[in-house]
C-alpha cells in the first residue's frame, strides 16, 4: 500500500533537523580555521538561502494545495537510491570529461554542439538513469514523480502563488544582489537578443537545471526520504546535505576549492564541511516547495527564474 508523507511529527522535536544544525555548526567551526574561507559570505548565504528564501516559499505556499503522489518505500529501494548516489559522485569528479574525450572533436570544439552534449549527459544521469530504476524496477508511474496534468492545472490555481513569488525574488536577488546580476547590467544587449533571448535562454533553463536538479534531488531523494523517515522536513534536510555533500569530491579531486573560496588543495574535512555549510543551505527552498507542493513542473520553473540572468550573457555569446 503507498505510505504518503507523514508531518505530523513536532517541528522542534525532529532529530534530524537538530541533527542537521549541529553538523552546520561544527562544519563552520571546522571551516574558519581555513584562512580562504569567506566567512561572511557564508553568513549571508545562510541568511538568504537558509532564512529569508525558505520563509518565502513557505508563505507562498500556505494555500497550495499538493498533488497526490504515491510512493512504496522498502529497504531495497533505499540501498539502491544510496548505492546510485554515491556512484554520481564518483561520476562528477571527472566522468564527463572522460566522456568529452571520448567524442569526435568536431563536437567538443563546437560551442553550440557542446551545449546540447552538457544537457544530454545530465539527462541521463540526473533524470533518466533514476527514473528507469524507479519505473521499471519498483513499479513507480510517472505521476509519482510530480508529473501530473494536475500540477499544469494547478500553475494556474493554487501553486501559482509560489511561482511567482519565489521565482520573482530570485530574479530581483539575481539582479540587484548577486554578482551574476551585475555582470547582467554590465553588458549590452539588443532589443533583439532580450525580447527573444531572454525566453529562450528561461525555457532551456527549464529543462537544463529545472529537470535535471529538481527531478532527481526533490521527486527522487527527497520523496524517498521524507517517506522513509516519516517526515517531510527530514526529507528537506537529509535532501540538503546529500545536494551538498555530492560536491565534495569536486572541490578534492577537480581543484573546484579555488574558485569556490577553499584554497587550490582543501583537505577532505574542508570540502565536505563546504559543502555542508554553503552548498547544502541553497537546496532548502526548493525543498520546501516540493514538500509543499509535490509539484515537478513547479520546481522547474522557478529553478529556472532563479539561473536566468547569470546564465544569459553564455547563452547569448553562443546562440546570437
């Protein structure tokens, strides 16, 4: 029989939200011993990502109404979602470049080509890998997953708030905060490249980041956990630091640290707990949203709102 998600356990009584600050604390305390380390930018982070966004998605969606989904967690189906897990992030410590070399240059070298070779090899591993384990071999449809005609009839009931909303305070954020806003401003364009750049860099946006993120961290991992442990707000949580700490062998093993703040070389004990105290919080609203909502299409149109404008300038520079 499905086992829906139970809330119903206290908000301050749940030990793996208390479980999950206390790993926040100490990876921070771990952290300020590395001179790279911007603590104050962590600090906002936590703020924004970790606070004012999630109280966002919170209040616009105190009136969704979330779609019915069924889920039938066993045991086997946690080992294999663990097993897969730990396997992606061997994979992004360097297969897709091994995957690169293996291509005919002409496509490596072709920026437009490129494009659509990045978005390919993230379907597969993010999106279509995950489904066919859960489609095939546990029985899930794909209703499951949060793609039901329902949740396009609701973009125009009661989880319209949430889109707007949320993906109207990305947007701002990205605009006048974040530096991928600046370099926005900075630039350029035609009336041409916004009128029509613009959608189409938000409908690639949707399928490239929207799709791919939210599909496999929210309507895989977070369904399974919330589930499991009884408690959507587990699942938020547990979701956070799998997101996060997937990052981790990046920053050891591809030198990532250096352009995320961490030095050239971090330690083990540095990568993870940067992944913890900065990668982790980001995944929260989006959280939220999906314990909310239960909502795919939902998620990837504010996902995409959210990497629109730093991502625009790339997108013009290859397609205009």
């Amino acid at each position: 029989m499905p086992h829906p998600a139970n809330s119903s356990q206290p908000f301050a009584r749940n030990r793996i939200l208390i479980g999950g600050l206390i790993l926040y604390a100490c990876a921070f305390a771990v952290l300020l011993r590395n001179k790279s380390f911007d603590a104050t930018g962590a600090v906002v982070v936590l703020i924004v990502f970790g606070i004012v966004f999630p109280l966002i998605a919170w209040i616009a969606t105190r009136r969704a109404i979330p779609l019915s989904i069924s889920l039938k967690p066993t045991k086997t189906q946690l080992i294999v979602l663990v097993g897969y897990i730990i396997l992606l992030s061997v994979y992004l410590v360097g297969g897709p470049q091994w995957i690169d070399r293996h291509l005919p240059s002409s496509w490596i070298d072709s920026v437009r080509i490129r494009f659509f070779i990045t978005l390919a090899k993230k379907l597969i591993i993010f999106a279509a890998i995950p489904f066919a384990i859960f489609r095939f071999g546990f029985g899930y449809q794909i209703r499951d997953f949060g793609i039901q005609r329902e949740g396009l009839r609701a973009l125009r009931g009661s989880h319209l708030p949430v889109v707007l909303v949320v993906g109207g305070a990305f947007l701002c954020f990205q605009y006048f905060v974040s530096s991928g806003g600046a370099a926005f401003r900075r630039e350029h364009f035609t009336a041409f490249q916004l009128f029509v750049g613009l959608p189409l860099c938000f409908v690639w946006l949707v399928f490239e980041v929207g799709l791919v993120e939210e599909f496999f961290f929210r309507a895989v991992i977070q369904s399974q956990l919330a589930v499991a442990f009884k408690s959507e707000v587990s699942g938020v949580v547990l979701m956070s630091l799998i997101f996060g700490l997937a990052h981790a062998p990046g920053f050891i093993f591809r030198h990532a640290g250096e352009v995320e703040g961490l030095g050239s070389n971090p330690s083990a004990i540095d990568a993870i707990a940067y992944s913890i105290v900065v990668l982790a919080v980001s995944g929260i609203t989006f959280g939220i949203i999906w314990a909310r909502t239960k909502n795919l299409f939902a998620l990837m149109l504010i996902h995409a709102a959210g990497d629109l404008l730093p991502n625009f300038g790339t997108f013009v520079r290859t397609w205009f």
